[in-house]
C-alpha cells in the first residue's frame, strides 16, 4: 500500500476518485476453520480497505470522492438483529470513532477464536466485515475530511461475477450504476451514508430476499 501511494503520488500528485472495491466471501461450502474465515475475510474486506483508504486520503484532490464496495450483507439486521445487543448499540452511538470500530473488530475476531457467540452470530464473517466496513466510513467521516472530500458506502446489487458463482440477477454494467453515481456524488450529499440502488439505504434497514 506504501508503494502504491508513493507511485501515485509520483506519477499523478494526486487522486480524483477512489473507488475500493476489493473483497472476498467464502463460497457456502467451504469448510475452511471459523477463525480463518473471520481472519481472513475482514483483513480484505475491512482493514484493508481502511489501510487504503486512509494511505491515499491525504493523496485526494479537492472535493474528491471515495466509494467503499460495501453491501447490504453490512446491515446491522444480518450481523447484529438484536436491537438490544451491546456491539449494535455502540456503531450507532453517534460518537462513533474508528477506534471504536477496530476495538469492536478484536472483540469480533477473539469471540471466534473462543466459539463464543453470546454476542455475535456465528458463520457471518462477510457479515460483519460488511458491517465494520460501514462503521469505519460513518466514524471516518464524522471525524472529519480534508479538501471537500466526500466519503460514502454503496451496494451494488446481486451482479453476476465469480464471487456470486454468477447467480447474481445484474449484469457487471448494472452492477456498476450505483457505485459510478456515489464516486460523483454533489457536495450536497454529504457523507457518511450507505447507497442501494442509486438510494441512501438506512443501515437499520431490515432487508428480506425474495426467492
């Protein structure tokens, strides 16, 4: 990431737009170990991005724009249902901090690591990385961002790529609409939020799939 930051700096001084769509889901019938999976799919999904998003942030020209490839497998309906549920209530404490993110990602990886699941649900680990993705870009912007930056999540729909073993209903270019229209979002939007279908989605939105 060092290198990659140093090269675009050379080569172009700066960055318009930021697109992070990198990650992983293990298929269904993997029979990787829990802990491998948790390990595993947060470290792309979640901390990977954070580490690229905060190396190339000082990088970003003014009003520049940041999408976060996130999902609405983030929701906190699918992690953490629970209206109750300590975790839940602390991402939508509107103090936030990415601290507070990272902490919760330990506590996220040393439940699993116990087969403790008094807190978090079991096998959700593209869940919650999802959902700590989301948490990070809600605290990240809160704290402020430099040069008119706008810093915001989307959803891309149920595409047709590997990841989905191709089930997926949207072609990549229909895939691609949603995620376009954040990385040119007007500095009215803000940031901060979660978009589905070129809409804000509430990340207590209770999403059902439809057979």
């Amino acid at each position: 990431i060092d290198n990659f930051a140093a090269r675009i700096k050379e080569k172009y001084g700066g960055i318009d737009i930021l697109c992070n769509n990198a990650g992983i889901a293990y298929k269904s019938a993997s029979t990787a170990p829990p802990v491998e999976k948790s390990e595993v799919t947060c470290a792309t999904n979640f901390i990977g991005t954070m580490k690229v998003t905060e190396k190339l942030l000082p990088l970003m020209n003014q009003g520049g724009r940041i999408c976060q490839v996130a999902s609405l497998g983030g929701l906190l309906s699918f992690s953490l249902p629970d209206e109750e549920n300590p975790v839940r209530k602390r991402l939508l404490n509107p103090s936030l901090t990415v601290q507070d993110v990272l902490d919760i990602h330990e506590e996220y990886q040393a439940a699993v690591k116990a087969d403790d699941y008094s807190v978090f649900k079991k096998d959700t680990a593209y869940f919650m990385s999802k959902c700590l993705l989301i948490g990070y870009t809600r605290a990240r912007s809160a704290a402020g961002l430099p040069n008119g930056v706008l810093l915001n999540c989307c959803c891309p729909g149920y595409v047709a790529t590997d990841m989905s073993s191709h089930k997926g209903h949207l072609t990549i270019d229909e895939g691609a609409v949603t995620p376009v229209m954040v990385c040119n979002l007007g500095p009215e939007a803000g940031s901060g939020k979660l978009y589905s279908q070129e809409k804000v989605t509430e990340w207590t939105f209770v999403f059902k799939f439809v057979p």
